[in-house]
C-alpha cells in the first residue's frame, strides 16, 4: 500500500454515521472551509479547551465566521487530578445554542460537536472518532503534518491509545507496532495516517454490531476507567499519557490476579509500553491506598479484561467483571514493586534504577489471531511491515497497512 498522509474513513452505528477525513498541507484548510459552509445553521459555537496551537484555533474560526456569526465557547479549566469523566455530557449542557466545532484535544472532542477538529493524536484516536447520538452525523477532521510536527510528549501519550486498541481489539498489529514505537515518539504524517486508519478500523468493526457500545465495542475503553483513578491520586506525578499507560497495566494485572488470562498478557502490556517510553511502574511514593479507593469508585458496575490479547473475557454473557478492593490492591502491589526496579520513563517524579529490558516471553500474540480466531500473518514487505488484517468480531473485509521499519 502506498503511504500516504491522506484518509478517508466513514463509522456507522445505527443511524448516525461519521466521517474521519485526514489530510495534509495548508491548501487542506480550503477543504474544511467548504465542508463548513455545507452546514445550514445560524450560528457556530467554537469549542475549546485550552489545548489547541492558537493559529489553528483562529484558522477555524476564520472559517466558520466566513459561513455565519460565530461564538468562541472555552470550556472551564478543570484539575489534572478530576476524577471521573462525564463524557462530555456536562460540558454540553453550558455550550450556547448553535451548530457546536470542537478545535483541541479529547476535552473538547469529547463534546457533542459536528465538527471536531482533533489537534492532539490521543483525541484523534479517541472521542473525535466517537458517534455521539445527538449529533446523527459528524465531520472529523485531522491534519496529519501538524500532528506529526507536535510536541513529542503529546505524541507519546496519543500512542497510548494505540496501544489500547491493538492490545483489546486488533492484536494482529503487535509485531508492526512494537517494531514502530520509540521513546522519542517522532513518526512523520504518513505513519501517524495510518496508525488513525488502525484506530477507526477497529472502532468502525466493533460499533456496526455494537452502536450503544454496550457489548464488545466496550474493548475501544479497555483500561480507562482505572486511568482515572490513576490520573484523580497520581495526576501531578506523571507525564501526559501515563495515566493510561497505567491503566493498561493494571487491568493486565488484575486479569492476572484473578486467573481469567488463559495466558499471561501483561508481559506484552509492559513491552509495548516501554516501547514508547510510557510508564511502566507507579511512581515512587505514590500510595497504593489511595489508588484503590479512587479505583473501587471508578470501575463500578465492573472492569472490561481480557482473557488473551483481543480478546475480552466474558462469563455468563457478561463482559463487565466485578472486582473487589482486595484484589485491586494487589495488582497496584504488582506495579509499586516494580517501581524498584524500573524508571518511570519521563514522569515527574521517576525513580532511580534502570530501565530493565523487555521480556519477550509472550510479547507477540498467539498465531496472530483475532478477536474472531481468524489468522493475520504479520512478515517484511520492502523494508516495511505489512499486517494483513481481518476488521472485527465479524471478519469483514481484510485491508492491508503498513509501518515503516
């Protein structure tokens, strides 16, 4: 396949319908100007969150004030340490009546908007692909150069969500990805393009069967709930994305503890992460007491697992495994432990030993397979890895992608 900076993706669930449209270079923005003007409204409300480079934020204005009135709506600063998320709900209800664009990272995508304008790769992979049920149909639209021209510390953290969705949905594209990933977190447009593909194919396999994402689409969430509680005891601590780096690890580890694992994932969980760069161990001091208090209160009703990668454990139809406090403790023990062995790589607070080397032992997933059982065969194609892929539980059409070496 040949690489290429542009995308086009459209995600269905039920009647509402979104389209991801990637595209690179200024003469772009002509584009979206045009798609904006497709829209009959009396008025765009501009939302934001704080985080978006102040040209694009003006470019889109400009845009929109070109269509009809507009209004710049900033959503209210929160803390790093809020706890659980709304999912936009709260934030909808300040927004003032107009037609909503949502211009910055996964605060403000996470709004209902018609427009979202993702400037960070962790809300392009994430809420700006989400189909929002009072918006029928939404425009995603991502500029792949300036997202690979970004601070690399925000690259790191949208990876994660990468990782997420590789380890619980499409685990055929470990070989490729973990061949990809470096701590420097530099990929140029083409690679962070199809690295977006992987994120929406994934989404648009698993809500065409699940569109309330009630059954295994709850995979495209796999680890968030205890991100949060992450983020609401250790927030100060840690650099963007590591939250939900720890996340992952500690559903690894509670899937251990448990038993439900027909094999041991988290060795994979780790190597991918330290990979990236991500945080592979709680930071030094931090209070396993406090953590499992904030996780007990975040993961009700239960937590998503998986019993091998890409596959959800599921018991009596049930996706959604109880856990108790007990055995959250445990699993934060298994990261605590490791803090002394192991650098939290670009954390506020790291601590001091060195960075053990990956244990490959499992790192690649069994045959390759799927969350359907099919086989993707992962090989060397011209100096790059190219990953045959069969998209979703329901083995729809298989597409082909490539990472550079």
């Amino acid at each position: 396949m040949r690489r290429t900076a542009r995308l086009d993706r459209r995600i269905q669930a039920g009647a509402a319908h979104l389209t991801l449209a990637v595209r690179d270079g200024e003469h772009a923005w002509g584009e979206l100007g045009a798609r904006i003007a497709g829209f009959e409204t009396r008025r765009f409300v501009l939302v934001t969150d704080g985080s978006a480079p102040p040209e694009q934020l003006a470019r889109v204005r400009a845009l929109a004030a070109a269509r009809a009135p507009t209004v710049l709506h900033e959503l209210p600063a929160r803390p790093r340490t809020t706890a659980a998320a709304t999912g936009g709900r709260a934030d909808a209800d300040t927004l003032p009546d107009g037609t909503v664009i949502a211009v910055g990272g996964e605060r403000a995508c996470v709004v209902p908007a018609a427009v979202r304008v993702p400037t960070d790769l962790a809300a392009a992979c994430g809420p700006a692909l989400a189909l929002h049920r009072p918006v029928p149909a939404a425009l995603a639209w991502v500029r792949s150069d300036l997202l690979a021209a970004g601070p690399a510390a925000r690259t790191r953290a949208g990876l994660v969500s990468v990782v997420r969705h590789v380890l619980a949905v499409c685990p055929a594209h470990y070989p490729a990805l973990a061949g990809l990933l470096t701590p420097g977190a530099r990929h140029d447009a083409p690679t962070l393009t199809a690295l977006l593909a992987l994120c929406a194919d994934a989404r648009s396999a698993l809500v065409c069967f699940d569109p309330d994402e009630t059954g295994p689409a709850l995979a495209l969430g796999y680890g968030r709930g205890l991100a949060t509680a992450v983020r609401a005891t250790l927030g100060p601590a840690l650099a963007p994305g590591d939250a939900e780096a720890l996340g992952l690890l500690l559903a690894a580890a509670v899937a251990a503890r448990l038993g439900v694992a027909a094999r041991p994932t988290g060795r994979a969980h780790r190597d991918l992460l330290a990979r990236n760069g991500s945080a592979t161990a709680l930071p030094a001091g931090a209070d396993p007491d406090r953590l499992v208090a904030a996780a007990v209160a975040a993961t009700r009703p239960g937590l998503l697992l998986l019993a091998d990668l890409g596959r959800p454990y599921c018991v009596d139809g049930r996706l959604l495994t109880p856990v108790d406090g007990a055995v959250l403790r445990s699993a934060a023990g298994d990261l605590a432990d490791r803090a002394a062995r192991v650098t939290v790589p670009h954390s506020r607070a790291a601590g001091t030993g060195p960075v053990a080397p990956p244990d490959r032992r499992d790192a690649r997933p069994a045959a390759g397979r799927e969350q359907d059982g099919t086989g993707s065969p992962c090989g060397r194609d011209g100096g790059r890895r190219s990953v045959g892929t069969r998209s979703g539980p329901a083995g729809t059409a298989v597409q082909q992608k490539e990472f550079p070496s």
